[in-house]
C-alpha cells in the first residue's frame, strides 16, 4: 500500500519564504505531507503544546538555516532553535541545511543585532556537531538537496508513515479492531487496578512493623583540630507501622513534589518519635565540641520504602524536565489508590483517635 510521511519544516519565516516554497513544492513530488510553521506561527508560548505534539506526530524532521536567528522566547531561546532540539530530544529522523556562503546571503536577509548573531553562530556549531547537516547555494539547489536526503532518510531510517483509510485491507482492519478492543479493555483493567483495595495477603502493610535505620549527622569541631573531617554519623534504628510511615510521607503528596521531599518527611518522623534519645546523645556530645547538623533516612532504608509504596501501587514516580534543559527533577506523587488508601486511612484515625486527625505534625513543609 502506498504510504506518505509527514515532514515538519523548521527554519525563519520572512528571510527564507522563497526556500520554503522551493522545499514544499519538492517534498509534495515525493510523496511527503509538508508541516511548516506558517500553519500556526511559532510567536508564543501559548503555541509551542501544538507545535511539540505535531513534532511528535511527524516522521521525520527538516530544519533550514540561513542568516537569521529568528525570533526568541522568554527563556532567551529561538523558537527555531527549541524545535529542533525538541525534534531531536524525541529521537525524530532529522537532516539540517546550512547556508554553503553565509557571507554571501543579502544584508536584508541577515541579523543586524550582535547578540542575535551570535546566538546563530552558536546554534550552527550545535548543529554541526550533530553531523546531520547538508549545505546549500540557492532555493533552487535547496530543493534538490532536500528531496534526495528525505529518500535516503526513508531507506535509512524508515517510519510507520500514514496510509489512506481507505487502502487498508480487511485483515488490518480486523487486527486493528482487535488491537482497540485489547487496549480498551487493558485501561479498564488499569483504572480497577488503580482504585482498587489493598491485598492483606500482599505485601506488609497496614499495622504491620518495619524497623527502618535513620543518621544523626554530626559536626566535630575537636575531631577537625585534629586533622581530621570533622564529621560524625550514629546510625539509629526505630520501628513504625507501614501505616505511620506512609502517613508521614503521603499527607504532603496529594500534589507531585520533589522525592527529597519525602525523604525529609521521614527523617522528621523519626527525630520526633526519637526525640528523648537524639536530645540525650545531643547534650552528651555539646560537650566534646560536637554539634548535631541534620537528621537523615538510611539510604537503603529509603529504598525499601520506596520499592514497597511503588510496588503497593500507593505512589509513582516520574521525571520532569525543564524545558531545553538536559536535567531532569524526579517526583513523586500518590496514585488514585494511595489518594484512597490515604482517605480511608485519615478515616479510621479518626474513629479511632477522636473527632479530628491533624496532619500538620506528618506534613511540615513551609
């Protein structure tokens, strides 16, 4: 079946209109379905979800340079340049084209602002490093480069492309109806998963114990006279429920927060139900020059207790990356379950321990 693929075009506006023209015009004779930014002018932010879910879409990707950055966004970033970095984040087949003679591209076509400039000189050197670049002398020649490069793109990298509805046969029609129908039900059962009660055969929960080591972090200022780090560490161990233990961390989740968040919750949790001990061992070492700097989870404690919240289904884990950033922040958050399990158990403290359950002592982030 005939197939055609759809290419996102990336490049200034008003400097290459003639080059863009050529460049359609080209992919169109090869079967291709041009995107370009004229269909929904990159000049906002408020543009920048739609043209990141077409990138998405699209099968391979295309970006023009010729002398102009173009316009930038509020981070100090050309929006032709976060396209293909976006582009190029999401793994798409890309090929870029630079200018063969910079030097001979017309006054009125070329950034008159110094600092414009040499953002585009930067972004140049980016691309080249990426080695998927081609140069090019005019809109005629352009047209020619990019239609050869697409076709060896679709040999070298080949995509799922688009078909007409009507060209699909029967039996894909069939599978895909039986695909749909496997999807439909897999979700159901997700969203039954998601809201469903915790298992008492499952893993420890509840009222169950768990004895978890925290670190009381000290700083010695006679060890440091001495030559030495200066820095002291007593582990400690103490036991709660599951149920105290996710109280502590989960009244502070019901909005995504940083995983340290949580950590230092319960860090906090332990220094107040250790408080007599940590004061004693604080006044014991006050007089050797020590003074106590931090209360810490045990890093493997704070792995187990992950793993089980995770593995309960009460929380999950995902990452959030700034935009045009290579770091990411990793969050947490509760699950429909854990927001349930949470609710029901908010409940029974209630019955339990009076009319009202303040969370404040489990959540204490200012």
């Amino acid at each position: 079946m005939d197939k055609r693929y759809q290419v996102f075009v990336s490049s200034t506006y008003e400097d290459l209109k003639e080059e863009r023209n050529e460049v359609m015009k080209a992919l169109l004779e090869i079967d291709c379905i041009p995107t370009a930014m004229e269909l929904f002018p990159a000049a906002d932010e408020d543009s920048w979800s739609l043209i990141k879910r077409v990138i998405e879409e699209c099968d391979y990707y295309v970006l023009i340079v010729g002398g102009r950055y173009g316009s930038v966004a509020s981070d100090g970033i050309g929006y032709t340049e976060r396209e293909y970095r976006y582009a190029v984040e999401q793994k798409k087949p890309h090929i870029v084209f630079l200018p063969e003679n910079p030097v001979a591209i017309p006054v009125g076509k070329t950034d008159q602002d110094e600092q414009k400039r040499k953002k585009l000189d930067a972004f140049i050197e980016c691309v080249k490093k990426d080695r998927h670049y081609k140069t090019w002398r005019n809109p005629y020649d352009l047209s020619g480069v990019v239609s050869r490069s697409i076709s060896q793109l679709k040999k070298t990298h080949p995509t799922i492309g688009w078909v007409r509805a009507d060209q699909i046969s029967d039996e894909a029609k069939s599978e895909i109806m039986r695909l749909q129908s496997k999807v439909e039900n897999l979700q159901d059962q997700l969203e039954k998963f998601k809201t469903s009660p915790l298992d008492d055969n499952d893993l420890a929960f509840g009222e169950s114990s768990f004895t978890l080591t925290y670190i009381v972090n000290f700083n010695s200022s006679a060890l440091r006279r001495y030559g030495e780090k200066g820095f002291k560490k007593i582990e400690r161990q103490i036991t709660f429920t599951w149920d105290e233990i996710f109280l502590a961390m989960a009244s502070c989740l019901t909005v995504p927060l940083p995983v340290i968040t949580s950590k230092n919750q319960m860090a906090k949790l332990c220094q107040r139900k250790d408080a007599e001990y940590i004061e004693e061992l604080q006044e014991h070492h006050e007089s050797e020059g020590t003074r106590l700097t931090s209360i810490s989870l045990h890093p493997d404690t704070f792995v187990i207790i992950k793993i089980q919240f995770l593995t309960l289904g009460l929380i999950e884990e995902f990452s959030e990356r700034p935009q045009l950033t290579d770091s990411k922040k990793i969050l947490w958050r509760l699950t429909p379950k854990g927001m349930l399990y949470l609710s029901n158990l908010v409940t029974q403290k209630k019955s339990i321990n009076g009319p009202v359950l303040s969370l404040s002592k489990f959540c204490n982030i200012h």
